[in-house]
C-alpha cells in the first residue's frame, strides 16, 4: 500500500489583504495562545478591512478569545494600530 504526497500550498502574495490581517492575528500569538482563537481574529479583521465587519473594539468584546497578558481595552488599541500600519 503506498500513499500519494499531500497537496501543495500556495502562498498568498506579501501585498495580498488574506496575508495582512491575518499576520496581525499571528503577531498576537503572545496574548491568543489559542490557535483557532487567532483565526477566527483573522477572518473577522479581514471582513472589517473589507467593510463587512465590525470594528476592533467590537471584534474584541464580541469575539470570545481567550486571553493571557493583555486587556480587552489594550488588544483593541493594539489591533487598531496594526491596522493603521497596514493603511487598513
């Protein structure tokens, strides 16, 4: 019995939005130990950068992440300078 090789990945570009919002969620590994915790940040920064989403102080408070080291209050601000980084 022999098994085939797994499929590649392709990589988004560095410029690509997907790429952007969620390096800020991976950035944030210190404060989300959780990894599923920093995609769904990651899918829910990308739906504000694309107008469908709410704001960081409402991703925050609505998200239900789980927390080590840092505020509520701080990770907005924190997400919110990110993105300003980004020209999001």
């Amino acid at each position: 019995m022999s098994t085939l090789p797994g499929p590649k990945t392709i990589e988004f570009p560095e410029d690509n939005l997907e790429k952007k919002v969620y390096s800020i969620a991976e950035e944030l590994k210190e404060y989300m130990p959780v990894p599923s915790d920093r995609n769904r940040l990651g899918y829910m920064l990308y739906k504000y950068a694309t107008k469908e989403g709410d704001a960081p102080e409402i991703i925050v408070k609505s998200g239900k992440f789980k927390l080590e080291g840092i505020s509520k209050e701080n990770l907005a601000s924190l997400l919110t300078e990110k993105l300003k980084k980004f020209d999001l």
